[in-house]
C-alpha cells in the first residue's frame, strides 16, 4: 500500500544508521508496527542491515555501511 511506500521512500532518504524512532518521524501517521513490518522485509530482502539490537539498534541502507 501506500504507507508501505512511504516508508521504504523514507528509509532510502537516510543517508547513515537510523533507528524506528527516526522514521516514525519521517513517517507522521503510520503506526511502529508497519514500520517494523517493513523494515523486516527490507532486510529480508537484504535492502538494509540492521546494527546492534534492542533499543540503541540502528539499521543503514546496505550501501551506507562501512567496513
């Protein structure tokens, strides 16, 4: 749908790690739970990575990371 749009649109704005709370502000109106939705398809489908875990967890488009 178009929230899910919005979102991937959002993720590929970020030009270094971001964390769900950073997106939830690009994204005004669209529920944490379709945001993690999407971010785990994304990194199913092995678009984005994900970086540390619990809440300092952050994620970066695969292109942007380093090392």
């Amino acid at each position: 749908g178009s929230k899910t749009e919005q979102v991937e649109k959002a993720v590929a704005r970020f030009t270094g790690p971001f964390s769900i709370s950073d997106l939830e502000r690009a994204c005004a109106g669209i529920s944490r739970v379709l945001i993690k939705n999407v971010l785990s398809d994304m990194n199913r489908k092995s678009a984005i990575v994900l970086i540390g875990k619990g809440r300092g967890a952050k994620w970066t488009n695969k292109g942007d990371r380093k090392g």
